[in-house]
C-alpha cells in the first residue's frame, strides 16, 4: 500500500519536471499522480496526459476515482503499443472525460519520437491557447516501456527536449519510470534531467529535489 506523507505537488514550481519512480507492479501510484496534478485548485488546469502503460478509459478512471476536481480542458495522447488497444477506439473514452473541453490522439509506432513530440507539441499549443490563465499539467506514464522500442540515448534526448518544452510553458509535469525494469546507470541517466524525483520511503511518497 502507498499513501502521501503530505501533498508533494504544491511544493513544485511552474516549469519543474520530476521524475516518478514507480514499480509497474505492486504500486498504486494513482494518489501522487493525481497529487501531482491537482496541485494548484486555485487556478484552472488543463492536463496533457501521455499513456504508454495504460489506455485513455484507465486515465480517466484514475483522474475519477482519485480527483475531487476535474480539469478545464484534457488531452490524452496513447501511445498504442498493442494492436487492438483501447486506442483504437478513442471516441469511446473522450466522451467519458469529465472535462468541458477535451481530446484522445494516437500515435500508433511507440519508436516514432519524432511524431510523438509533435503531437505532445501541438496539444500543449491547444492546451495553452485558450486561456492563458489555465495551470498546464502533464503526465507522462511511463518511459519505461519506450525503451523496448528506442535506445536509451534516443529517449534521452527525447525527455530532454520535452523537459525543456514543458518548463517553457510554465507546466507543472511529471514522468513515471519502473525502477525495476532498468539498471541503476539508466535511471541514473535520467534523473538528471529533472528538478527533482519522487518516490516510495517506508511505503510513503517523498519527493527529493536537486
């Protein structure tokens, strides 16, 4: 079982990225995902959601079953990683979530980077354009599959972009890794990329920054 120590997401800063350490198996991360962005209830959120381990109908069950808020505006980009996914049939889940203005897009070849960041590009300009008021949240679950298609220096370069793009637009975001899947010198690689890394202590979450 995992609980919250204390709310972590309101300690981080427009434009942070933190890294979530999290077992694919065995953890319920639903309750500092959703600490993460449902942070700021004193502004309007508009969330991107990137869903490489789970379909956009788990997103929004997660987001129902764990928020008491809901965001102004949503966007959930599958990466499809299985022929027959929920992804397929993206209508389905749009319409279930509980948002005024929200969006499902698919982008089918989980080592295409390229048309992955642009579609990540185009719906934080969607996301953005509306209101310029609106808190930006983003959620990327998870990276770790994306290495059974990329190298590791690939994925690099890629979150590094991301995170650049992310605090460009004053995002508060976060990306879950499975600690377990990879060797200490790849999570390692990546940790420098973030502000700071949340994960499990005694069961509790805790966030350390840099």
């Amino acid at each position: 079982m995992s609980t919250l120590s204390a709310p972590i997401g309101g300690s981080l800063s427009p434009g942070e990225n933190v890294l979530v350490l999290d077992p694919e198996f065995g953890v319920d991360e639903s309750p500092i995902c959703m600490d993460l962005v449902t942070a700021d209830r004193s502004v309007e959120q508009a969330m991107l959601s990137v869903t490489v381990t789970e379909s956009p109908g788990d997103r929004v069950r997660q987001w129902q079953q764990h928020a008491d808020t809901t965001p102004a505006a949503a966007t959930v980009l599958d990466v499809d990683t299985s022929m027959g996914s929920a992804a397929s049939n993206p209508t389905a889940d749009e319409h279930r979530i509980p948002c005024e203005s929200a969006s499902v897009r698919t982008v089918s070849d989980p080592s295409n980077l390229t048309k992955l960041g642009i579609e990540i590009t185009s719906a934080l300009d969607e996301l953005t354009a509306a209101e310029e008021d609106r808190r930006l949240v983003v959620c990327f679950r998870s990276l770790s599959p994306l290495l059974q298609y990329v190298s590791r220096e690939e994925l690099f370069k890629f979150v590094h972009l991301l995170a650049d793009e992310f605090a460009r637009t004053g995002a508060i975001a976060h990306f879950h890794m499975d600690p377990t899947a990879h060797d200490e010198q790849t999570v390692a690689t990546f940790l420098h990329l973030f502000d700071g890394v949340v994960e499990r202590d005694d069961g509790a979450w805790e966030l350390r920054t840099r």
